[in-house]
C-alpha cells in the first residue's frame, strides 16, 4: 500500500494523542469509525495502528479495540526503539529546537576512526560538532561522522538544519536501522566548554551506527546528553 496514506493517519493519530484529544487510557475509535473517517481500507488503518503500537502510544487487545497508552512527560523523552531527528523529538516534545554548528570539515578515516566508528580506514567522511538547545537552553553535544557517498552534497547550513530532511527529502536515502549503546561517561573538555552542567560530571552518552535499506552503515553518531534534563524511553514487549 501506498506509505503515505497510512503515513498520514499515524501522523494525524499520534498528534491527537500527543495533544491529548485522546485521553490516557482513552480508547480510540473503532476500525469501522477510523475508515470512514480516513476514507481508506482497513488494513491501511490497521497498518497506522500496528505503527502507533510499535512507537508505545496504543495497545490492540483482540475484541475490544485500541486504547491509547501514552502518557506525556514533562521532561523531553528522546526514543531509543525508534529513529527519529533530533528536531522531530523537539517537535513531538513541543519544545523550540535550534542547533548551532561548531565544526563540518571532510576526513579521511584511520585506524583510530575505524575502530571507534566502524567506518573502514581510507572512507571519506564528513565530520560534524553539533551544540543542539532546547528552548534555548544548550544541552546536547552531537558528533556526526556520515559516509559521503551516501551523504553527498551536505553543508553546515543542511547540518544546521536538519541532515536526516535532507538525506530522505533530497536524496531519496531509505534510512532503515540503528544500532546504539547507552553509557554514562565522564564529562570532557569540550563537554564543559559549551554545556553547561549545574555540577554534574558526567554525562548521558548514546552512541548508535545508523545503516540504510542496503544494510551501508552511512553514519556513526555519539550525541552526549546534560543527565538531569532528559530521560530515554523505549518500548518493550514481553515474548511468549
């Protein structure tokens, strides 16, 4: 089925639930209700819900319907289960995102960038530091490394804005899987150059290698976070 049909119903029923016109616990509307509604076939409705499932906001129980699961924080959630930009959490968090960039350069890997990245010795690279606030408040310190076959073309104002835009809007780049670790580190020199911390000496660090429909790794990011500001939520599933 066309994506941006269901695309559109689970964007439009996840700003509902994020606005709370459904409530927490609240059931949603029927299968039957969501067609008219949409004017579109069931299984494009269910397609939109199976989504909203795997994102943590509803829960199918067989016979009874949909109930909405979401609970807003008041403190900024960034997804780990999920892939999204930096600026879709700001947005899905209702906070005013800016970035500031505070170095893009080209590189070449070596042995060093091989081992920490995964990206082989004699890859070029772009290489991006990225001071990312929230409601003007700077609080996360991304450094980007990205494949430039597969990026080509990006620029500090692209990075300003937002690479993954650029990478599926204009170059069609089918952004697929990510792997990432979660750590607690000691803060750095930069860390404490363009944070700051409140006292903490430490920082919450993922670190994820993000790969495309092809299964090429096209970047590798360590985006380290102010710990007492956000909280990272997945969801889970128990198997039978």
């Amino acid at each position: 089925m066309p994506k941006a049909i269901y695309d559109r119903i689970y964007k439009d029923l996840k700003e509902k639930i994020e606005n709370e016109y459904y409530a927490y616990q609240q059931m949603l509307p029927s299968e039957n209700t969501l067609v008219q509604e949409y004017s579109c076939s069931r299984n494009t409705v269910r397609r939109a819900l199976a989504e909203l499932a795997a994102d943590g906001y509803v829960q199918s129980m067989h016979g009874k319907g949909v109930r909405n699961i979401f609970l807003p924080v008041e403190q900024a959630a960034f997804t780990v289960g999920g892939i999204e930009s930096f600026k879709e959490s700001a947005i899905r968090n209702r906070r005013r995102p800016s970035t500031r960039v505070l170095l893009f350069t080209e590189l070449t890997a070596d042995e060093k960038i091989e081992k920490k990245t995964g990206f082989r010795k004699g890859t070029d690279l772009y290489y991006i530091q990225r001071l990312r606030f929230l409601s003007d408040i700077p609080l996360i310190l991304d450094h980007n490394y990205f494949l430039k076959e597969a990026t080509y073309g990006l620029t500090p104002e692209i990075a300003q804005n937002s690479v993954y835009e650029y990478l599926e809007g204009e170059l069609g780049l089918t952004i697929t899987t990510s792997k990432r670790t979660l750590t607690v580190e000691r803060v750095t020199q930069v860390d404490e150059m363009y944070i700051d911390l409140n006292d903490y000496n430490c920082m919450a660090v993922i670190t994820s290698q993000t790969f495309n429909d092809n299964g090429i790794q096209f970047e590798y990011t360590q985006s380290r976070h102010r710990p007492d500001y956000f909280r990272f939520q997945d969801v889970a599933s128990r198997k039978k």
